[in-house]
C-alpha cells in the first residue's frame, strides 16, 4: 500500500469517549482516506501540535455514532498507515477494578486480556499468515517518554496496568467484573483490541493513555454512560496537555522494535 502525502505526518491520536476536540490545536486539513478494508470512523483531521503534524482520527465518528463493537478498527489503523504514520496514541476512558485506581488517574497500561467476541483481530486472513508477538503490546519507548511527561506535569498516575478489553457497548455484571479483578486485570475498557495488535502488524508503535472514569461495578456502584462522559470532561484537559508535551519529545527515529514486527511474523 503507497502511502499518501499528507506533510510528513509521523503521529496520529485516536480519540476516545470525551476527546473529540482537536479544534483545540490549529487544523492543517482534513483527508478524506479510503481502505481495502473500507473507510475509517470519520475523516482524518491533521492538526499543528506546537509545530508538529498530528492526525486526529475519533474512534467513534465525530459526533460518538459508533458503538465500540462496530468500529472498524482495521480500516481506522490502515487509513493512519497509509498517511504514513509511525506512532500512535489511543485515548480511552477506563473502569477501574482496583481501589488505588481512582476516577481521574491517569494509567499507561503495560499489558492487555482479550475478552472480544466477534472482532476482526489481524489484517491477515489468509493465505498470507502471520503471527506477531504480543508479549509486551505497547512501545517501550513511547510508553517511558509518557511517564516522564506525566510525572513532572505531577498528576496522579499509573505507568503499569493490565486493560481487560470487553465486548461492549453494555458494561459488565457485578460477577463479571469480580471476575476480572480475579483474572488480574486493573482496568476495563472496550475500544484496546484490536487496535494495539493492528498497530503491531502495521509495524506502528502504540501508546495507550486512559483516564480512569469509574469504580468498576465491583465496588457496588453501578456504571452509567452519564456518570463516564462527566468524569471524561474533567480529564480531558490534563489529556491534551500531556500529548501536547509528549508529540515533540517523543518525535525523531525510532530506536524500538515495533517497525520490525512482522521480520520473523509471517508463517513459512
């Protein structure tokens, strides 16, 4: 696949639920990108982050019109390759399974459990084969810049956790949940997979960066839509500071792994 000419586009954001806001930096263009695997949630907005080009793509369209069982995940990480975009970051609001985890902290998740049911997960259904390695999903290097920006803007955060990813778009039971915090997990959210695992056969780095929205249900509060969207607001100023500090520090060569991700992926 050519990539497109769009400005030496190295970065792109995914947005969550509560980000949709990119008129908060200065708009270069919007691109219109169209997939072998059909088109992405909404048009691509590339953006001026203090002097850097950054693609803004909303995970859930604009105006939040797609569930997260429907995204289509594959056409979204395909649309950001083909502008030739290196490194991603995903933002997403979480349910917190663990007490030390509170509505507003901010966790850069280090692992991830699949809990999806029906989910297109890879680029490669056939007769092409490949297996890449999910061992350690998320970029080492993106992920140590992000702590220190987070650490000397002194917010309340998290650099480890493991994001149990749902279905959706309905939350989980009281045993599911209990069940979650059992498994291991610390968060959980509905929009991680596939997304990282595609920017891993794209050979792309991810980041993810999820503001803490809730108590799960574990905690015997029951979750509403109301209840996420408000707490996303509050942290939605934090979140922007942060990629705004993390894009320039965080750009130049890579010197990670994830643009070698399919060397030794592909069967036979």
């Amino acid at each position: 696949m050519v990539p497109l000419v769009v400005g030496g586009v190295q970065f792109a954001v995914i947005g969550g639920t509560g980000v949709y806001d990119p008129g908060a930096f200065r708009k270069v263009k919007e691109v219109d990108v169209k997939t072998e695997f059909g088109k992405p949630s909404d048009r691509i907005v590339i953006t001026d982050f203090n002097g850097t080009n950054v693609a803004f793509l909303p995970r859930h369209g604009a105006g939040h019109t797609i569930p997260p069982h429907m995204v289509n995940y594959r056409a979204n990480i395909m649309a950001l390759k083909q502008l030739g975009v290196k490194k991603v970051i995903g933002l997403a609001a979480v349910g917190s399974l663990r007490e030390q985890m509170k509505p507003g902290d901010v966790v850069l998740p280090d692992q991830f459990i699949d809990m999806t049911k029906q989910r297109k997960p890879t680029f490669y259904d056939g007769p092409k084969v490949v297996h890449v390695s999910a061992a350690d999903p998320f970029c080492p290097d993106l992920r140590k810049v992000a702590c220190e920006v987070i650490k000397s803007m002194k917010l309340r955060f998290h650099n480890k956790g493991t994001y149990i990813c749902i279905e959706g778009p309905r939350f989980s039971t009281r045993a599911e949940s209990k069940l979650w915090r059992n498994f291991g997990a610390d968060v959980v959210g509905m929009t991680l997979v596939p997304e990282a695992q595609l920017c891993r056969e794209a050979e792309m780095c991810y980041l993810s960066i999820c503001t803490v929205s809730d108590y799960d249900v574990w905690a015997e509060s029951p979750v509403s839509t109301r209840e996420v969207i408000g707490k996303m607001k509050v942290g939605q100023e934090n979140v922007k500071k942060i990629i705004s500090e993390l894009v320039p520090k965080a750009g130049g060569a890579r010197n990670c792994s994830c643009g070698q991700a399919l060397k030794d992926a592909v069967y036979g």
